[in-house]
C-alpha cells in the first residue's frame, strides 16, 4: 500500500521521468509530487498546474472510492487499510497545501477535513489488531506469538496509550522468542579451572539476542528453555617452557681512510682541475648478534552441542578449539653495531622475561575461546529459529 511519506517523496521526485508521463501511467501521487515541486520554483507554470489539478482529482477519487468499498464490506480486517488510504489523502492534502495561494487558486484546490475520518479509522484498525493479537497470544503458538507482536506494534504505533499495549507487546516477545541456556561441562579427564569457567561464562549475549532467540548464561527461575547449548572441554594442553637460542653474524665494508694514486714515475696524481687523486680505502666490519628465543602455548579443545530441550535430543555439534602462544625474543649485539643490517636490529634491547604459568595460560587460552564460542553462536543461530 502506497505512503506519502516525505522522505520516499523525495527519493521519487529525484527519480528519472516527469510529471506528465507519470500522469499518463497513472502514477497519480508520483505527478503531484514532481508538479508541487515544479510549482514551489515557478508558481505560474501552467503546464504544471494543469497536471496537478488532474492528478490530484484522480488520486483522492481513487482512494475514497476504495475506502467507500472497504466499509461497504463490514470487514474488521479492511480498517488498516481505511486508516492508510485516510493517511494518504490528508498528507496528499499537506503538500499541496504548501503552494502559493493564487496557485491554489488555480486548480481550484478545497481543503478537506479528515481528522474525524483518521481518528474513527485509527481507533477501529487498533480494536481489530489488539483483538487479533489477543487471539494469536492464546493459541500457545512461538509463530503466532510473533505474528501478535507485529500486530500489536502496529497498535503501539497508531494509538501509543493504547489499553495494556506495552504489557502485551512484553508477553509476546516473551512467548515468541526461542530460550537458549548455554552451559559449560568437562568431558576432559582433567580439572577445568575455577578460574577459566568463568572467563568463559562472562561472554556478553548482548549482541546473539535477536531474531527471536535470548541466551543466557546462568537459568533464570520461571523461564522455560527451548534449547541448550553445552560447551564441552575435552582436552587441556600447556606446552613445555621452550628456549631457543641462535647466533650469527652480519658484515659490512665501510670507508677508512684513503690512499693517494700515484703516476707511472711514483709522484701522486693529478687530475684535470690540478688536485690531488684520492682513492678511498675500505674495511670489513663485522657483529655478533644473539638471539633468544622463549614460547610456550596453551590449547583447549571441545565442542559446541546443541540440544533440544523439550527431547534432549541432540541437534548439532560444532568443533571449536582456542590455543594461546606466549612468545618473546629478545637478542645482544657483540661488535661492531654499525654492521647490523635493519632485521637485525629488531630484538636489541629486549630482554628476557619470566615464563606465565600454567594456570595463566589456561586462563588467558578462556579469553580466547569465549571470543569463539560467541563467533560460533552467533554463525549457527540459524538452527534454534524454529
């Protein structure tokens, strides 16, 4: 169904065409939108206001013998649709109202009253849509529960203080949304951290809770879940501590000095301006660099299962692995430093560091896998809409 809102009437006026052609196909609304424009630069256009004054009949003739029609029929259901067409005669109304007079004159324009019409009509569209939407509630149905929520934003957005719209719009997110709790469990034979559990379990459900789907972290008294999702650790690796020490070393020649060239009798040479020729001398120089090398990695591994809770079947299982690398290079120069090529020089002055600990490791390996555990989630919601 059309709109006259004034934003999508800008967007049509910068479209290709004029205002004569969408007269002619019939796009009534598109002609007065592109004459009013015309008109507001050149108020004496007469071509123009010849278009818009048969657009305009045209348009309000086809919309109030549709919305003649629609109460013929006695249908609850048509009063959205009378509401709408009423909208659109008053805003059609609003813009050409924003011409001069004496081009008011011109097409003979007569201003309407509607609000009576748009109140009656907007009042009988929201008793249709609360009524429906009461009724979708009561069928104990996720889809019909969603299908009452956009009836009863329609309600919110027409009469705002409509009876009990904000506690009824609450019960139907409520019933239509999907119920996700996320647990963790140790399928490993080793002892999950205190500490890593609940790294994992401070992942923000923030941004997963849409498309009808809320997760939670911890069960919330009440509520009835659809869906679990249990993060299974199976295995927990640290590496060994790992030092790796290298050597070598870089050369270069540098200018030292020069010599002077000498003829064929012995005597120094001379060039054409009558100086003295100097050939310079060069040398090798040459740096030791010792590079050490400290790692030490940290894997967890596990997998996402999801599970229907109503059944506990299983649904899908997803691998999902987070691995953690502590690494640190720090090298001394012995020699001459003049010799270092640029790469070479890029660990001087680190220095050694204390190795974390395991536990650290682990801990800091939960940061990882929280943030994967909600990459995995948020790429395989699709599985809990139904």
């Amino acid at each position: 169904m059309k709109r006259l809102l004034f934003a999508l009437s800008i967007v049509i006026l910068t479209a290709c065409g004029s205002s004569k052609k969408a007269l002619q196909n019939g796009r009534f609304d598109e002609a007065i939108q592109r004459s009013v424009k015309s008109l507001l630069k050149n108020p004496e256009k007469e071509k123009e206001i010849n278009i818009l004054s048969q657009a305009y009949v045209k348009a309000e003739q086809i919309d109030l013998e549709r919305i003649q029609f629609l109460k013929a029929g006695s249908e609850e259901s048509a009063w959205e649709e009378i509401f709408n067409r009423y909208n659109d005669l008053q805003s059609r109304q609003t813009l050409v109202s924003s011409l001069p007079h004496t081009t008011l004159q011109a097409i003979q324009f007569s201003p309407k009253d509607f609000s009576r019409d748009l109140f009656a009509a907007k009042k009988r569209a929201s008793d249709f849509l609360y009524q429906r939407a009461l009724a979708e509630l009561s069928a104990g149905n996720r889809y019909k529960a969603r299908d009452a929520f956009y009836d009863l934003q329609k309600v919110k957005r027409y009469s705002p203080d409509y009876k009990d719209v904000d506690r009824r719009l609450d019960e139907a997110a409520y019933k239509g949304t999907n119920q996700v709790l996320f647990k963790i469990r140790n399928g490993a034979n080793v002892i999950i951290p205190r500490e890593l559990e609940a790294e994992v379990l401070k992942i923000s459900m923030k941004d997963l809770n849409v498309d009808w789907l809320n997760y939670d972290t911890k069960a919330i008294a009440g509520t009835t879940y659809d869906y679990y999702i249990i993060l299974t650790i199976k295995s927990i690796f640290v590496s060994p501590e790992q030092v790796k020490e290298t050597e070598f070393t870089d050369e270069k020649e540098i200018q030292d000095g020069f010599k002077y060239q000498l003829d064929k009798k012995g005597n120094v040479a001379k060039d054409s301006a009558g100086n003295d020729i100097k050939l310079p001398i060069y040398k090798k120089i040459t740096c030791k660099v010792i590079e050490t090398r400290q790692w030490k990695t940290s894997l967890i591994g596990g997998s996402l299962d999801y599970l229907d809770a109503r059944s506990n079947q299983l649904i899908k299982t997803v691998p999902i692995s987070a691995e953690m690398v502590f690494e640190n290079r720090a090298a001394t120069a012995v020699g001459d430093k003049e010799a270092l090529k640029q790469e070479s020089r890029k660990w001087l002055g680190n220095r050694i560091v204390p190795f974390p600990t395991n536990e650290q490791m682990v801990f800091d390996g939960g940061a990882v896998l929280k943030d994967k555990v909600k990459e995995t989630l948020w790429n395989n919601r699709k599985w809990l809409k139904e």
